[in-house]
C-alpha cells in the first residue's frame, strides 16, 4: 500500500489513541507530531482537530478501523502503526486500560502480536523516567535549600523567595511528593484489589441463584422474578463499582509522578488562555469559533506540574463538557476555578460544592477583565499598572473578592481558599512581542501572574506530599464510601419494606384467624335461627296441610319457606362480600403501607439508576398478592351454597311427603315431628358443608397470600444477610484508608507516632484498631479516636492545608 495512504490510517489512529482515555495529553501530541509533522493548512490537520474537538464531522473511529481491515499491509507497516499507538500512549509514561483496549483491538484487526511492542515501549518509557530522577547529591543539596526556605517562607523578600521556589529545593520537593504517593498508591491498590476480589466474589454468587426448580404458583414465580430483579440490581453496584474502582487506579498510576493542577471554570472565563501564560505553550485552534472551545480535559506539563485545563461548566448544551470538567477532580491534587470580573454567575458557586465534597484545596482565580486594546488606555493603565488590583475607586476588585468571599463563607473554610486576581489581557499582551522589554515587564508584572505561579509553587512545597498524599488515599476512600453508600442505601430501603411485609405476615395470620371464627360464629347463629323459623313454619304447616296429597310441592312453593330461603342466601352473601370488602381493605391497607416505607426510605438515595427502592416492587409484589387473592376467594360461589341447603331441605321434604302422606293424614303431630327432624338433618349437614367450604376458601386464601409474601420475605433475608456481609467488609476497607489519612496528616505537622516501615507491614484490621478514626464526609470532618499529640496550632495548619475540620477526642 502507498507509504502515504497508511501513515494517513497510523496518524488518525493515533490521534484517537491521543483521546481514548477522554484527555488530551501534550506529551501524547508530541509523540502524534514527531511521527508525521504537519501545517496546519494540511487537511489531515484539519481532521486532527474535528477528532481533538468531537466535532459531529470528525471522521469516525470506526470509518477508520474498516479501512485497516481492508488494507493489505505488510508486517513492517503493521508494525509502525502499533509502535506508534504504543508510544503515543506511553506519552505519558503511562498506558491507561483505555488506550490498552483500543491497541488491542487494532493488534486483533491487523492480526499481529503486539506483546513485544508493548514491552519496548514500556522499557523506553521507564529510560525517560529513570533519567530525569535527581541524583542523589541534587536530593541532597535541593533538602538543604528546603530547610532554608523554611525561613523565608512568609518572607517579603521576595527576590530570595523567588530564587528558592526555582531551584534544587523545589525539584527535590517534587521528588519527595513522587515518592511518598507512590507508597501510598501501592498500599491504597492492595486494599483495591481485595475490595474488588469480594465484589466479585459476591457479583458470581448473586449471579449464581437461579429460580426454583419446583413447581410453584404463578404468583410465587412473579415474586422470584422481582427477587431476581433486585439482585440484578445490586450486581449493577456491583459491577459498575468495579468499574469506578479500575478507573480510579488508573488516574492515580497516570498523574502519580506530577503535581496535578487543574483549571476549571465556566466557558470563556479564560482557562485555555491562564494556562498559555503559565506555560508559555502556542495553543493550537481547536474549537475556535465555538462557544465550547475545549471539548475533552487537557493537559500540558510545567515545572513539574501537570496543569489541566477542562471544558467550560455551565454551557448551553454543555451538560457532557460538564461531566468531563468533574471527572478530572479526583486527579487534581489542586482546583484552581477561573471566574471574571464581568459575570460571577450563581451556578459557578453551586459547582464549588463539588469540588468542596471531594475535600480538595481551591484557588479562586478573578479574571478582571478591562480594554487595553486602545493605545490611551494601555498607556493609563501602564501609568498606574497596579491601580486595578489596590485601588478604592469604581473600579475597584474589592467587591468582587467580598461577595466570593460571603458565597464560599461556610462551605469551605476561607483561610484555606485563596482568591487571587490578575489581569490575563495585559500578561498576554505582555507576551505578545508587540511592545518594548520594559513595557512588556511592567504589564506582566502588573498581570499578577507571578503571584499566582508563586504562590503554587510555594503551596507544592509546603504542603504537596499532604495533598499528593490525600488525592491518592483520600481519594480512594471517597471512592470506596461511594461504594458503601450505594449499597447501604438500597440495602436499608430493602430492609425496611422487608421488614414491613413481615409485619404484615403477622397481622395477615391474625385476620384470617380473627375473621374465619367470626365468621363460623355468625355461620352457626343464623343457621340456627333459620332452623327455628324453619320449625315455627314447619308446625303451622303441618296443621294446613296435613291432609294435602301434594304436600311436599306446596312445602316447596311455600312463599313463607321461600321467603326464608332467601333471607338465609342474602345474610350468607352478605357476610361473605363484607368479607371479601375486608380483605381487600387489608390488602390495600399493606400496599399504602409499603409504598410509604418506600417513599420514605428513599429520600436521600443518591443512586443513579432503577434500584430496589423503587414503586415497581411495591407495584408488583402486591399486584401478585391480589391476583392470587381473587384467584381464590370468588364470593359468589356461596349463593351456589345457600341454595343448596334450600335444595336438600327441599327434596327430603317432598321425598317424606310424597312416601308417608297417609301417615301425615292421620297423624298431624308425627308429621310435626318428621318435619322438625327433616330440617334438623338438611340445616345441620347443609351447615356442615358450608363451614366446611367456608375454612377451606378463607385458609386458602390465606395461604395464597402468605406464600406470595413468604416467597419475597425469604428470598429477600438472603439477599440481606449478602449485602450486610458486603457493606461490613466495605466499611472496613474504608476505615483501613481513613486511618492511613490520618498517619499522613500526622505526617505533615511531625506528629505520626508509626515509622514509615510499619506503616508498610501493618495489616489493615492493626491500623483499624491501633489508629481508629470516625470520618464524616457531609461535615468533611475526621474525628481521631487515639492520641495524637496535636495542638491548635497544629489543627489550625492542618485544616489550613486540607480543608478538612479536625477533631481529637
């Protein structure tokens, strides 16, 4: 194939290498343009940034792998294009799972072992990493230059402190965080993988349980689909926390040797442009035009910084640039938020809620925006470089600092929020190379660039192996406590109406039991008084009758027999459809109840998702409880009963009647007493047969009721004592890291009582018991639970540098 044509199908290949794990990496470009230098009048450019923008024209990943599989490439070409993916990921020093995949994939398409490819490109990446450690005479020399700028820390000189932020010191301080972030992403990974080997363990089991074999009612079957439903639910925590937990390993493996700064801030705000200055970087035009320039996060490499800068928050259309601008926060080690001075919009203070929640240390960076583009008001604004930023007249910054400063005032703790202003248009123009040297120094001096920089810089030193330290470990147990408070919640909620079905089951028992001897009661009274009236008409009768050939038909069309026929049918149908009306009161009554625990027990989830809290159990579980209720109880059926005893009664009447009418002819008071043992026979075993019937219908109903709800109530204490299992050894996972959180800020102010070696070999349940602490995340708050030594001084800088409130006991 023409050299041209494949190196085209490697370069788009890579630059979707260069976004597959949703960045976009300058050291990867670097890689993408060393490979095939391009202008940027070359149409291949021009595709480069639709891929780099999402643009809806971009050409297509897809598009692009069909045409590898249709071409017919040698092995040496096959090569060059996983070589090149292969080091467009390692552009970083790190391949993400994401790009893994990706080469994967294209190794499968073009049918070539990539494994030796893979391992080059890692040796080469492990050369760079090698050759820019410190020597160890450097570490030693950048140490001392830190003990020295110990004393100058809050120092006005600034020419000294300048000096120091640039030298041995603060290379051997980058040094330093690497390292000890390194221990603790080793440590924080064993705890991990043992997280994710129980979610997996659990994950199979749960995916294991099948329906029952036997052969059960269709309504108990519904109930095992709703139970199967419910731990499909909990399996998608499950695995969707194996997922997050895999994605947070990986950006903390990918940031782990850099200091990680990130920009965010509403569109236009002028990250993009915060981060030129810094750099001093040429930005490429990705986006220009667009209301939404930056499209996925991107990140360029200062001063041993890596300095992101994400897509805009708050854009019409924005939702997605938004989710991508939150999913860099657990990577920053620092979240430097851009806002201006023309527009501080009211969502931006709802954003930093956020970033509040993730307990991570916040610059507030003021863009004050004022034309300088006229040549008079440059030349005043040169005049009096610094009146924006100190001066008291209209256009005076102070009210914009005041009302940040009284919309954070309660959600963070101020002393550790920094707002610093500066003036992006006159460092750009600065940089420009439009004006003279000492007019360019004024203008950037002016910017106040150099105070932000600095003050970074001075944060890193200070206090970066901390904050390096709380975005490995913290971080993890944030994402853990996602993890636990997923389960938890759906779990409680599962408890709750669990818990109110068994009640039910109780109360259910009680009713049948309550209402099968009311009515057996109420059977036998009116059956009773039916065979008095019976007897009282039976010896009226008797006297009217008994020279009557056809004595039984006229019994049987007797209007007053017929009239008390009727009454006993009405007073059986009665009761019975008074007590279809009563259960199905019960019934109702149960599902009302379970619907409020549901609605109750779910304020606050703040699970994504359908999950097991939802109306569709109530809705179904019940719906099956009522089907199986009708199914069995039909009140109509008891008429069919009430006319049978009017039939027996009748025929053994018309039977005695029509064999022994000359007896009753002869002898009024024998037939008197035939009649009364005729009806005492038909209504007691008539009765019989009803009560009968009448246990029979209502403990089947029961019945029916109470293996609907025994099928859930069983099944659910399985899925119970699975998830109370899970969410204990979740919660210890949690508390392992919370106490390690707590070593580390031990650390930071000379306060931890365990050497670093022993922190190493310390079993999980040791540093649980030994250094137990209670974390509350709403309160960011961490209460230690054993002695520390820390005084308020101590607090004071502790929380200064964390954001967190500290308490002992």
């Amino acid at each position: 194939m023409d050299k041209i044509e494949y190196t085209k199908i490697a370069y788009l290949l890579g630059c979707y290498m260069v976004i597959v794990d949703k960045e976009i990496n300058q050291m990867e470009v670097d890689v993408l343009d060393n490979y095939l230098p391009l202008s940027k009048e070359d149409e291949l450019y021009h595709q480069r940034m639709q891929i780099f923008s999402d643009d809806e024209e971009r050409m297509k990943l897809k598009d692009i792998l069909d045409k590898l599989v249709m071409a017919n490439y040698s092995v040496a070409q096959k090569t060059e294009i996983v070589t090149l993916l292969a080091r467009i990921a390692y552009g970083d020093d790190y391949m993400a799972s994401s790009e893994l995949e990706l080469l994967i994939k294209v190794g499968k398409l073009l049918k070539l072992d990539i494994g030796q490819i893979i391992e080059e490109t890692q040796s080469e990446s492990n050369k760079r990493i090698d050759s820019s450690q410190l020597s160890s005479l450097k570490r030693f020399v950048g140490k001392m230059e830190n003990t020295i700028y110990q004393s100058f820390a809050n120092s006005d000189k600034k020419s000294v402190v300048d000096m120091m932020l640039g030298g041995l010191g603060y290379s051997a301080s980058i040094a330093q965080i690497t390292e000890d972030a390194e221990k603790d992403l080793a440590r924080v990974t064993r705890i991990i993988d043992d997280l994710n080997s129980m979610l997996n363990e659990e994950y199979n089991h749960l995916a294991s349980i099948k329906p029952s074999s036997k052969k059960v009612s269709k309504e108990v079957l519904k109930i095992e689909q709703i139970i199967q439903g419910i731990r499909g639910s909990f399996n998608e925590i499950i695995d969707n926390s194996l997922t997050s937990n895999r994605d947070v390993l990986d950006k903390k493996r990918r940031n782990i040797r850099y200091f990680t700064i990130a920009f965010m801030g509403r569109t236009k705000a002028g990250k993009s442009t915060l981060h030129k200055v810094i750099t001093q970087q040429e930005n490429d035009d990705i986006g220009v035009g667009k209301l939404r320039t930056t499209r996925y996060n991107r990140s360029w490499y200062w001063n041993k910084l890596r300095i992101v800068d994400t897509p805009g928050i708050g854009a019409p259309g924005g939702e997605a640039d938004t989710e991508i601008a939150k999913s860099i926060i657990d990577e920053a080690d620092v979240v430097c938020y851009v806002v201006t001075s023309d527009s501080i919009q009211e969502t931006e203070f709802d954003f930093f809620s956020t970033i509040k929640e993730r307990n991570k240390p916040l610059y507030i960076i003021l863009n004050v925006k004022s034309n300088l583009n006229q040549a008079i008001r440059l030349k005043r604004f040169i005049a009096n470089p610094d009146d924006w930023r100190l001066g008291d007249g209209p256009q005076s910054i102070k009210g914009h600092i005041e009302r940040i400063h009284d919309k954070l005032d309660g959600k963070y703790n101020m002393d550790a929020v920094r707002i610093i202003p500066i003036h992006l248009l006159a460092a750009q123009i600065a940089l420009s190379g439009e004006q003279d040297s000492k007019t360019s120094k004024i203008l950037f001096e002016a910017s106040n660039i150099s105070e932000f920089t600095n003050s970074v810089k001075k944060e890193v030193q200070l206090s970066g192996s901390l904050k390096k330290s709380l975005s490995v470990i913290d971080g993890t147990s944030y994402q853990i406590n996602t993890i636990w408070h997923k389960i938890y919640t759906d779990l409680k909620s599962l408890k709750e109406g669990n818990e109110v079905l068994k009640k039910k089951q109780a109360k259910n028992h009680m009713f049948f039991k309550k209402e099968l001897a009311q009515v057996e009661q109420y059977l036998m009274d009116i059956f009773k008084n039916t065979k008095k009236e019976f007897k009282n008409r039976a010896s009226t009768f008797a006297s009217e009758h008994y020279d009557d050939e056809e004595a039984g038909k006229a019994w049987s069309n007797d209007a007053v027999v017929k009239s008390i026929n009727k009454r006993l049918e009405q007073q059986i149908q009665e009761r019975f459809n008074d007590l279809n009306e009563k259960i199905k009161s019960e019934l109702e009554e149960m599902i009302m109840d379970m619907r409020i625990s549901l609605a109750t027990n779910n304020i606050g989830s703040n699970v994504s998702g359908e999950s097991v809290t939802n109306t569709r159990l109530a809705a179904n579980v019940f719906v099956s409880v009522i089907s199986a209720t009708l199914f069995v109880w039909n009140p109509l059926g008891w008429s069919v009963a009430v006319l049978a005893v009017v039939g027996i009664i009748g025929s053994f009447l018309s039977s005695l009647f029509t064999s022994k009418s000359e007896k009753i002819r002869k002898a009024t008071d024998k037939l008197r007493k035939q009649l009364s043992d005729s009806i005492d026979s038909g209504i007691d075993k008539n009765l019989k047969q009803v009560l009968e019937n009448t246990r029979k219908s209502i403990n089947d109903t029961y019945k029916s009721i109470d293996s609907v709800l025994k099928a859930y109530t069983k099944n659910a204490d399985d899925i119970i004592t699975d998830m109370d299992r899970l969410v204990k050894q979740v919660q210890e996972k949690e508390n392992a890291i919370n106490s390690l959180v707590s070593l580390r800020i031990l650390d930071f102010v000379g306060k931890n009582p365990v050497k670093e070696i022993s922190i190493n070999e310390m079993g999980n349940q040791v540093l649980c018991d030994e250094y137990p602490v209670e974390r509350d995340w709403q309160k960011q708050s961490i209460k230690f639970l054993y002695n520390t030594g820390l005084t308020d001084k101590n607090i004071q800088k502790i929380e200064k540098a964390t954001q967190m409130t500290i308490k002992i006991k």
